[in-house]
C-alpha cells in the first residue's frame, strides 16, 4: 500500500495536478521496485469534515483487507 495525505476532492476538480502526482510517484515506485499492479495499490488518508475526500481512503481500505484479505 502507497498512502498519500488526502485532500477535498474538489481540489481535483479545480485542477490541482496532486492526484495525478500521487498516482505517478506510486506507478515509478512499484516500476522501480519491480512489483506488478495486483502487487500495490494507492490510498489516500486524512479526512475532515463532510465534503468528498480522495479515495480510495486508507482507512476503508485496510478494514477491508481485515475482513475479506488482500487480493
């Protein structure tokens, strides 16, 4: 799991590149360390308040990798 510091989703929408810089670092990374795409996966963490957060979160995602394993 490659975890990034979330932000409000609609930082995306404005056209905040973050995201996309999330997902490269973590592709360069796994491409660096030799792992194949079903080896990793890219999470994002910290939320606060109502509004939409980047997803998938951390948190959702190691619970259900404690209930149903990882794939």
């Amino acid at each position: 799991m490659m975890s990034f510091h979330g932000l409000p989703k609609a930082f995306l929408d404005w056209g905040d590149p973050y995201h996309c810089q999330c997902h490269k670092t973590a592709r360069l990374l796994a491409d660096a360390l030799e792992l194949p795409p079903e080896r990793w996966t890219l999470t994002f963490q910290s939320r606060l308040g109502k509004a939409e957060w980047l997803q998938p979160y951390t948190d959702k995602t190691l619970e259900a990798w404690g209930r149903d394993g990882p794939k």
